[in-house]
C-alpha cells in the first residue's frame, strides 16, 4: 500500500506542504503536489495515473469540480480514485462531489493520519 | 352614503364597479388619471373597451365567475403593459350590491423593492460565507503548523509565553469561525418540514443527549406539557431550541445552588408557548436587553462561551414567525418565553 502514487492538488501550497508531511510520517513515498485542476490534468494526459487523489474544491485555472468533468469527458484515468479536501463544510458542494462516481470521500482540512485510513479503506485499487 | 363615496373617491388604490355584462358603472379619481381619461368617457364602456388587451389575459373569464357567484378573485400577480409602461399590479374583484367591485393597486415598485432586497440578502449571505470560509482555510494551516512546531520544540524558552498566547489566539479565533460557518450553513438550509411533535418526545431526546451534563450537575428538570402537549412544526428546529436553552441553563448555573430548570407548556388563541425558567446566575437584561439575541453577544466572560446559543435560537423562532420573551434576574435565574407563531 505504501507505494502506490498519490497526488496532492491545492492552490494552497502550506496545505500541501502539511498533507505531504502526515503522508511521509505514514510512510508513502510517492507523492507529487500540483497547484491547479489544470496542472492535474496535465499529469493524467501524459499518462501517470496516479491511484489516489487529494483534490481541493476552490482553485484557480481550474478548480476541483471542473478536473472532474474533464477526466470524463476525456476518459482519462477510469481507475484513479479520489479524495475531495476542501475548507467547505457546505452541503451543496459535498452533494455536487456525490455525483463523481470517482470520488471515494470527502474530507475537511486538515488532513491527518485518521482521515487517510479512513480513504484508505474506502480505496479500490 | 355620501361618506363611502368620498372613501373611493379618494383611494390611492384603482377602484371601479362593474355591471354584469362588464359595462362600467362607477370609477375613482385616480382610476381617470392613470387612464388618462375622464368620467364621460368611460361610464357606460365596456371593460374590453377600457383595459387595452385584457382579452389575452384570463382576467375576463375571472370577473364573469366571480359575476357567476364564484369566490372573491384575488391575485398579487398581474402584469400589465400598458401606455405607461409595464406594471405589477395586486387586483381584487368581488361581487357589491350596485355590481363586480374591482379594487386594483399598483405594486410595481414593492414588488422591485422585494426583488433588491432578496438580491441585497443572497449577495450578504454569499460574502458570509466567503468571508468565514476564506478565513477558516489559512486557520487550519496554522492551527496545523502550531502543532507542528509543539511538536518539534521549536520554541525557546523565553519565547514560550508569546507562543502561547499566539496558540490562545489561534483558539479563539477558531472558535468563532467555528460558529460562524455553523450558523451559515444552517442559514442556507432550506427550511425543513412541519411535523405534529409531542413535546414530551423532543424533550426526552435533548434530555438524553444532555445526560452527562445534567448528571454532572446534578440538575433536577420538571417537565409538565399537559397543558399543550403537541405542536406543528418542525422537528430539528425544536430540538435545537431546547437543546440551546438547556445546555444555557446547565452553562449559567449558580455554583452553591441545586440546578433547576422547570420547563411547561401553554395554549393560547394565537398558538403555542414553551416556558423555560431556571435558577440560574441570571443576566442583567436593563444594559442589554435588545442585544441578547446578537450573534457572538456574550453576557458573561467568565464561563466560556461561543455567543452562537441564542443567536440561533432566535433566528430559528423567527423565521416561523415567532418571538421570544426573556425575563432574568441576577443570582434568581432566568425565564424564556417562546411563542412558536402561527400553527
């Protein structure tokens, strides 16, 4: 479980930072941060389909939702599970993120040891 | 009946009079003006002949049911384009002894009012939100890099008082955004069903949430719904009510006093009551009487609290058209008097 890739997707680069630092404390060992949906995408096209996903909402470029549709819009990595973690505890979006059949769960910030179990358990791979 | 006439004659609102066959009878002063019209032109007229285009409209086959008998004809919801420009008007057509009574009032600019201030509020309600949001996401980060910094002793010694103060600060800070993005979220919920509650069953779930408090305390609670023991309305927000004036109640107890909270029930014309009195510390109403209710108002700062309580409390009682009624004493205790509104 340890080497599967993940892959931190936050405008805020200190909640990448924070989210990478509880990650490595459990071990995992491959893990890329980006800054934007559209940088995202830009991994998924070149071919790295990373297995678990950290996915903020609110983004610039492109934010969460709009990565979303486009990974289905271009069949891009069916398999890639994803975690939603966002600083929003508002019903509307968590309903919009149900609707992705790729994402897994829904996480407040900040993300801690519990949390990633918890997705962890809820991962396919 | 000269007294009746000068009433229409001088209504702001439109009024005429119809007879059966929809031929004008009797029309006000201010009728004429907006027409542009005067009395000889239009007694006598029929209403297609006065309304331009009110046969596209279902108005004609309105007036004609309520001329058949038919129940009084009221809309808030009639648009008109007329000469003068496009207008909303609230119409009421009923049957008088001389003939159809068609009572018309222009509404145009409430109703624009209305639609600013539903605007104004969706507007204040997003920046709320934005607000408390944008400020919860960079205090996560630091409440997280807080604890990393503990948890890498990072701080000299000397500087250790600063730290905690910053880590006070941090706490106090959350606290509030805490409540702040609770009480939003519960603001943009839609409002939730009405439901025939037993009071005695609401009260006994709160009841068993709060145990380990009351039982802590040693809070004796009498309980008599008798007298109304059933209300319509919604569960969540009942329970949320008690839940609130409860948890306040336990909160502001007097420290050398056995806890009692006696809560009852009442029924009147208007509807139903919910009477919450305890023996509490009590707060000093003269200095602050209106404020009580405002979000993150603290009456007491040695007990710690988020000032969200009663705020809520209130808001939930308000938005079913109720009121809250609040007598306190120092060191007696205090007595909330809830009015649910209108059933």
């Amino acid at each position: 479980m340890n080497d599967i890739n993940i892959l931190l997707v936050d405008d805020d680069f200190i909640v990448n930072f924070l989210s990478e630092k509880v990650l490595k404390n459990m071990d995992f060992k491959n893990i890329t941060a980006v800054t934007d949906g559209k940088q995202a995408l830009d991994i998924l096209k070149k071919g790295n389909c990373p297995d678990l996903v950290f996915l903020d909402i609110n983004m610039p470029v492109m934010d969460g939702f709009s990565f979303l549709t486009q990974i289905v819009k271009e069949i891009l990595c069916l398999q890639m599970n994803v975690a939603i973690l966002t600083s929003s505890n508002r019903q509307k979006e968590k309903d919009m993120a149900s609707q992705f059949d790729n994402v897994i769960d829904y996480i407040e910030k900040p993300l801690n040891q519990s949390k990633v179990r918890e997705v962890l358990r809820k991962i396919t791979l | 009946m000269k007294i009746l006439r000068d009433f229409i004659e001088n209504s702001p609102d439109l009024i005429s009079i119809y007879d059966e066959k929809l031929n004008l009878l009797e029309i006000n002063q201010v009728s004429l003006q907006i027409m542009k019209k005067s009395r000889k032109q239009t007694i006598g007229k029929n209403i297609k002949t006065l309304i331009e285009g009110i046969e596209k409209t279902d108005l004609l086959k309105k007036y004609n049911a309520v001329i058949n008998g038919a129940n009084p004809f009221i809309s808030e919801d009639v648009s008109q384009t007329v000469k003068f420009g496009k207008k909303q008007f609230s119409v009421r057509a009923f049957m008088t002894d001389e003939g159809l009574a068609i009572v018309t009032r222009d509404i145009s600019e409430l109703k624009k009012a209305e639609q600013q201030l539903i605007k104004t509020n969706q507007r204040l309600e997003e920046l709320a939100y934005i607000a408390a949001h944008d400020i919860k996401a960079p205090l996560t980060n630091l409440q997280s890099l807080i604890q990393l910094i503990v948890a890498s002793d990072g701080i000299k010694k000397e500087s250790k008082g600063l730290f905690d103060m910053l880590i006070t600060s941090v706490d106090i800070m959350e606290n509030t955004v805490y409540a702040l993005n609770n009480v939003i979220a519960m603001q943009e919920s839609h409002l939730p069903n009405n439901e025939y509650l037993k009071f005695r069953e609401v009260f006994n779930t709160v009841k068993e949430s709060l145990a380990t408090q009351i039982n802590e305390a040693n809070v004796i609670i009498r309980a008599d719904f008798t007298k109304a023991p059933d209300i319509y309305y919604p569960q969540l927000y009942l329970q949320s009510i008690l839940q609130n004036l409860m948890t306040n109640s336990i909160k502001y107890r007097q420290p050398n006093k056995v806890p009692l909270i006696e809560i009852h029930t009442l029924k009147k014309d208007d509807g139903s009551y919910l009477i919450i009195k305890d023996n509490g510390i009590g707060m000093d109403l003269d200095s602050s009487k209106d404020s009580i209710f405002r979000l993150f108002k603290r009456m007491h700062t040695h007990i710690k609290g988020g000032g969200v309580g009663l705020y809520v409390v209130n808001s939930l009682v308000e938005s079913y058209g109720g009121n809250i009624e609040v007598t306190s004493e120092i060191n007696k205790g205090t007595t909330f008097k809830i009015y649910f509104g209108d059933e």
